[in-house]
C-alpha cells in the first residue's frame, strides 16, 4: 500500500516537472515568435508611409528628406527597442567615457567587437541614450540588399553595402559622398572584424590569428583580426562632418560558461527576444578625431591596438580573473534603463496603423501587394543603382 502511494507521488510530480517544462518552452517560443511577427509584420506599413514622404520630398534638398526620414526610423527603431529592453528585461550597463557619450548629440564612427546580429540593436539601444538614434547607418555586406524591403530601405536610409571578398572602394567612398553634407548628422556603424566572432568556429579564428601573424601583428583571441580599410575610407570621407569615432567593446553576460569552457556563443536576435541575457555590459571609449593617426600604415598598426586592448579586457572577463565592474578599466558600471513610455508609444503607433491593415480586406491586399511590389521595385531600383 506504502509503495503504491509513493509511486502514485512520484507519476503526479513527474507529470507537473513535464507540464512545467513544456509552459516554459511555450513561454520561450510566444517570446520569439510575437516580436519576430510585430517587427516584420509592420514593414509594408512603414514602407507606404516612407514611400509617401519620399515622394513629396524628392523636389526638396536632400538633407530635408534625410532630416524626416531620420525622425521616421527612429520611431520604429524604439519600437524594437520597446522588445529588446522592456519586453526582454535585460540590463544595459555601461562602462567608460558614459557622460561624454551621453550628454551631446554627435556626429561619430562607431565600431565595436562583433558577435551576434544583436549588435545592430546595442549600437540603437546606445544612440537612444544621446538621442541619435535616427541617425544611425551601417557599413553592411551587400547580400543584406537581397531582404525584402529591408535592403532597399537601408540604402535609401544611407547605408553603405560592400562585398566582403571584394572590397570596391571606390564605391564605398562614392556612398559616402552622400553623407559629407553636415546637414545630414550620421552615427556610421562599422564592424572592422567584418564576420561574427564564434568561440565555436575555431577554423576562422585560427585563420584570422595566422593573418595577424604574417603581418607581424599581435595574434588576437576573443576577436578576430580587424580589416581596416573601411574604417579608412570613412574616416577621411567623413573628416568634415564628424565629431569623434566611439570604440565600443560589447559583452554579453550569458555568454560567460564554465571552467571548461570559458566563452559561450553570443545570442542570435530569435534567441536575445526571449531573454535569455539578464545583461549587456558595454565599454564605451570616446576618441578625438585629431588623435587618430592620418598615414594608412600607421592607421592599420593603431585599429590593431585598439582590439588588442578589447582582446585583454575581454580576457580579463571571460577568464574569471575579474567581475565586469573591475575588469572595464576598474571602473563601477552605470545601468542606464531605457524610456519605456518612448518606446511604448512607438509600440502603440505601430498597432494603430496596423489595425486597418489587419481588419480590412483592401488593407489586408495592400499589405500583401505591398510586400511583393515593394520588393521587386527595391530589387529594381538597386540595380539601376548598382549598388551590388
């Protein structure tokens, strides 16, 4: 009787263990799956709004249709933020030169260690904290113009695609043409490791060390070699209108693992939506234009030593020497929380303009005749463009 009630006990709580964990999984899914829907699902929306504007403004100088368009993306942008921060919950702390990024307004190249396509939305979140966020542009690989919409709205944007195994510079500092105007305020966002570092991938990390080497250069261990060129290219391009180059070195907390292994891979956007990060530490180093070294050799030696100190503080970190508030030149983090009522507002923009979409049924074919015209044209258009 005894050990039929104890096995009668133990079916019950292995039935709740089962029944929690699928909650769970469902829970993480309903995370992942609902932000993907909201961001994508309101693109075509976006997109008949820009185009609208696009249009009225193609008779007006270019930095008026810039200034409008720059106030449109933020909007949507802080729409992403309203997931990635409030809805995730994770902790944004930030290390460095914090008050000198985050008083003024600039005008900056920011380049940073790269490791997940989140690191397009940390370079937002920090843009949010000066208020910049609009004005936020990517040096990006030109196979991102292949998404729909989204490619041709970036180079619209003024963005920069170019080709990671062949590097045109010519029309790389033809797209930057655009952003001399100092009407037009730009935060150029550029990874100069060019790929995204993997501890997993040890072929490219050792391939990257061998690179370093031949060159006569410090071998790297938590980043790869950074391609400088680029870097090069915006830095005179953008001398007029720029005010500093802000290095950022990015952690992100779930990705310390144990003592066997010592660095986890970084969270995908799918993955980070869930919130499976708690926290983003964030180094923030202001650099005057003026320091930066003009001779291209000597610019090459001086972006090496800048991710040769990520690369030690890095290790610092992922080496359990030292907690994030030490090992980030022993100095406290300052958690800087995002406006929630910004990004719920943006949040709630959104759904309104998609409610006639949604409940419609002319608004439901526009949606979808937008999703497939708009795309053609953008595909259309940056050929004629040759943008690839």
């Amino acid at each position: 009787m005894h050990s039929s009630m104890c096995k009668k006990c133990i079916f019950i709580k292995m039935r709740q263990f089962h029944s929690d964990i699928t909650a769970t999984k469902c829970l993480k899914h309903v995370k992942m799956v609902v932000p993907t829907i909201v961001m994508f699902g309101v693109v075509p929306q976006y997109f008949l709004i820009w185009l609208t504007w696009r249009v009225v403004s193609c008779l007006l100088p270019n930095w008026i249709y810039q200034a409008g368009d720059d106030i449109y993306y933020s909007v949507y942008q802080k729409l992403v933020l309203f997931f990635f921060e409030h809805v995730t919950g994770t902790k944004l702390i930030l290390y460095g030169n914090v008050e000198e990024v985050s008083t003024k307004k600039e005008r900056v190249i920011y380049i940073s260690n790269h490791q997940s396509t989140v690191d397009w939305v940390i370079v937002h979140m920090l843009a949010d904290r000066q208020g910049s966020i609009g004005h936020v542009r990517y040096v990006m690989k030109d196979s991102l113009q292949l998404v729909p919409m989204y490619g041709f709205y970036f180079y619209e944007h003024g963005c920069v695609f170019v080709k990671r195994h062949y590097f045109d510079s010519n029309k790389m500092i033809s797209s930057l043409q655009y952003l001399q105007n100092k009407r037009i305020p730009t935060w150029m966002v550029i990874f100069p490791e060019g790929t995204r570092y993997n501890p997993l991938a040890s072929n490219v990390i050792e391939k990257s060390r061998a690179f370093a080497k031949e060159r006569g250069l410090v071998p790297l261990k938590h980043v790869l070699t950074p391609k400088y060129k680029g870097f090069h290219i915006a830095l005179e391009n953008m001398k007029d209108n720029l005010d500093a180059v802000y290095d950022a070195t990015v952690i992100y907390s779930c990705t310390k693992g144990d003592k066997k292994t010592l660095r986890m891979k970084a969270p995908s956007m799918f993955e980070f939506v869930t919130g499976c990060c708690d926290a983003v530490y964030i180094h923030i180093n202001r650099i005057d234009t003026c320091s930066i070294p003009a001779n291209e050799s000597e610019l090459k030696l001086w972006l090496h030593n800048i991710f040769l100190k990520k690369d030690r503080l890095l290790e610092d970190y992922y080496s359990g020497k030292q907690s994030p508030s030490k090992c980030l030149l022993l100095s406290q983090g300052i958690r800087s929380p995002a406006n929630l009522l910004q990004n719920l507002g943006c949040f709630v923009f959104f759904m309104t303009l998609s409610a006639p979409f949604i409940f419609t049924s002319y608004g439901r074919s526009l949606y979808w005749k937008t999703w497939i015209f708009g795309s053609i044209f953008g595909y259309f258009w940056l050929g004629i463009r040759s943008v690839s």
